[in-house]
C-alpha cells in the first residue's frame, strides 16, 4: 500500500496534463489542481523526498500553468504609483519574496547585476508580501533597472493577488513571462548556500542560477516580442 501511496502523485501528475491553457488565466489554471498539489507534495517533504516534492512542483508548472496568461495585475510600486502589467511591453521576470525572510547572501547583487545585464530584452519585478513601510528599507538595496513592489493582506485592493500567488506557490517564486504575459516557467528562489560561506562564492551561484533561467528564457520569450 505505500508503494502505491508513493507512485500516486507521480502517476497523477504526468498522464492527467493537458496542453489547453492557452485560454486561462493563470488563476483559473492552478485552482482545480492546487489541493492535490498540495496534499502530494507535503506528503513527499514531510517524509524528506524533496526530490519528489520538486518533481511534483515542476509536474504541476509544465502540465497546468505553463502557457497560462498572467493575470493583469497592478502592483503598488515603494516609489509611488502602480506597475501595470498590461502595460508592459517587455518580458517579465518577476520574483516573490518576503522582507521578514532573509534573502541569500548575494543574492540581491546578482539580481542588480543582471537586470542590468538584460534592462534592455526584460523588466524586472521585485513582490514583497509585505506592507510599504516594511519593504522600504530593503528596497534601496535593488538597483534601477529593477521595480520593487508590495502586496499585503491588510490592503484589501490586494486580496486577489495574495491569495493567487502567495498562497498558492509560496515564496520566493520566480515567473518568467512572454510579452503577451504568457507563462513561460516558473522555478523556485535562489540558491540557500550553507552558513560560512564566503560572499563571493554566493554571489556566484546566485548568479549563475539566474543567469542561466534568464538566458534561457529571453531565447524563448523574444521571437515572441519580434512578431507581435
């Protein structure tokens, strides 16, 4: 019997996708499919099989979400103003966090030094789950080619979001989305290097990491750009 308890999420997870999300939202695509994800997955971790819980992660991403449309959000931006997303005409990276959960040693540099990098091809979105006055601080440590935003429960403009995004994927959470705000994927936070490692060496992985999602995907992303 725990054999076949084990096989279920994975068998679940790779023959019942399907290819037809071209037409939802990205809420509507992961509602029907959230508890079971959820159910499975915290059976995989609590029992330390993360690689199975990943494995249902990216199942769910690939199978359900993936070529979903990103809901039109506006998010308050620390600055001042909102950030609309159907306004930009770039693709997006953007990538959750919380300003009470300490972000990876050098993280945040990788971040400033990529979006520097590709300022030109992506616009880079920083959410905070958070109210403002909490994320101002951390903010200044983002360079200028990278929006900060926040969201929180107690602003009630913010319900939707919330409960779309942080407590469905959690955090941090990164999505990577075409110029039609399409999904193109969707991977976990950085890299949570071992404590004593040197700054330099955090940096570089962090970097890497996201380097590598972002190379990858401006490949698939700006074709997209080019014909619309």
């Amino acid at each position: 019997m725990r054999l076949i308890l084990l096989l279920f999420p994975i068998l679940f997870f790779t023959f019942s996708g399907h290819s037809q999300n071209e037409s939802l939202s990205f809420s509507d695509a992961i509602k029907p499919h959230l508890n079971k994800y959820n159910l499975q997955s915290d059976f995989e971790f609590e029992r330390g099989n993360v690689e199975k819980g990943q494995f249902l992660f990216d199942s769910l991403v690939k199978n359900y979400l993936v070529g979903s449309r990103f809901n039109e959000y506006a998010l308050k931006n620390v600055h001042g103003g909102k950030l609309k997303f159907k306004k930009i005409k770039k693709p997006i990276f953007l990538i959750t966090y919380a300003s009470w959960c300490l972000l990876n040693k050098g993280e945040i540099a990788a971040l400033n030094k990529l979006s520097h990098k590709y300022s030109k091809q992506v616009c880079f979105v920083v959410l905070f789950w958070d109210k403002k006055e909490n994320v101002k601080k951390i903010s200044r440590r983002f360079g200028s080619n990278i929006n900060v935003c926040y969201a929180n429960e107690a602003y009630k403009n913010d319900a939707q979001i919330v409960s779309t995004l942080k407590h469905t994927l959690g955090f941090p959470t990164s999505y990577l989305l075409d110029t039609n705000r399409r999904i193109i994927d969707i991977k976990r936070g950085g890299v949570a290097t071992p404590k004593g490692t040197p700054y330099r060496n955090s940096y570089k992985l962090n970097y890497n990491l996201f380097n590598e999602r972002l190379s990858g995907f401006t490949t698939k992303a700006l074709p997209i750009a080019a014909t619309k």
